[in-house]
C-alpha cells in the first residue's frame, strides 16, 4: 500500500500540470466571451450617447 501511495506523490506535479493546462483553455474561452460582451456594452453605451448628443 505505501508503493502505491508514493507511486500517487510522485504522479502528483504530472496532475497539477495537467489541470492546470486544462483550466487555462477553459479560461481562454470564458476572457474571449467576456471580452466580446464588453465590447458590446461599450458599443452601445457610445451609441446611445452619440444619439443623445445628436438630438441637442
């Protein structure tokens, strides 16, 4: 049982690079979304003041 336990340590840098590599394209994908809603946003704050300056 103990070689089995130190055979999981040793694995254990392995599974952390792994997930981590794994959580960086996840969150690739969410800094994408989010960067394209905010532009959005952005976009049609300056639309709506644009027209309300238009109309002055």
């Amino acid at each position: 049982m103990k070689r089995i336990y130190e055979q999981i340590i040793d694995l254990r840098p392995a599974w952390i690079g792994t997930a981590g590599t794994g959580a960086t394209a996840i969150l690739d994908g969410v800094n994408a979304a989010v960067g394209i809603l905010v532009g959005l946003a952005t976009l049609t704050y300056l639309i709506i003041r644009i027209r309300k300056e238009l109309k002055k």
